[in-house]
C-alpha cells in the first residue's frame, strides 16, 4: 500500500506548471527589468551626446573661450526642458580650446544621472552614474 502511493505520489503533474514558473520567473523577471534599465539608460545617454553636439554647433559662434562657454549653457538650458528623463539642472558643461590644435574646441557635458528611475529596479550589472559627453569642433572650417 505504501509503495502504491509514493509512486503515485512520483507521477504525479499537477503542480509542475507552478513549479516551473516558481523557477524561471525570477531569472524572466530580472531579465526584463534589465532591459528596461538599459533602454532608459541608453535614451538619456544619447540624448546627452546629442546635446554636447548641439550645444558645440551653437558654441562655435563665439569668438572666445568665455563667450563660447556661455553660448553652449544658454543652448543647453534652451533646449532640454521637453525631455521626459533629463534634468537640465543636472548638467556640468566644459568648453575647452584644445591646447594642441588651437583651431579646436572641445564641450564636454557631464550628466548626474543618479536620479533616474532605473536605480530601483532589481537588475544586472548597471553602468555609471554619470554620464559623459564630448564633441570637438574645429574653428573656421576644413
């Protein structure tokens, strides 16, 4: 009689589908979250290299370094304000001559990316908190 219900009990398939999912569900669930982090990330990190070009084509104007440091922050605090995951006051913007070819500048726009909301979610492996920027321009054409 035992041995009839321990077999019974071994052939059984009524809890496997549950069982499974108690299995895979966390590996799927970490899985997705990561790939949200990661295209959230991955938008605001375009959208800074995007604007450390844009804010370089508007800074070329200038005719000092001073002059072309604020044409670049007036752009940048212009322009960012329709961007669902980018606070313009979150950035730090450096416009530098190069100091081995004078007839280039280099804006470099840092970004605290410590508020967005991927920080939370339970992922892999995120990349920095901060995210950088650059984009040379060369003065007076080819």
């Amino acid at each position: 009689m035992k041995d009839r219900v321990f077999v019974k009990f071994f052939h059984r398939s009524d809890g496997t589908a549950a069982l499974e999912f108690a299995i895979i569900a966390p590996v799927f669930f970490l899985t997705v979250f990561s790939m949200l982090a990661y295209g959230i990330y991955l938008s605001a990190s375009h959208s800074v290299q995007q604007v450390s070009a844009d804010a370089a084509r508007a800074a070329v104007a200038g005719l000092s370094q001073t002059e072309r440091q604020t044409l670049a922050r007036d752009f940048i605090e212009e322009s960012m304000i329709k961007h669902p995951f980018i606070d313009a006051k979150k950035f730090s913007i450096q416009v530098a001559d190069d100091a081995a070819n004078p007839n280039q500048f280099t804006v470099t726009v840092m970004y605290d990316a410590s508020d967005l909301p991927i920080w939370s979610l339970y992922s892999y492996a995120m990349p920095d908190r901060e995210i950088v920027g650059f984009s040379t321009i060369r003065l007076g054409g080819l």
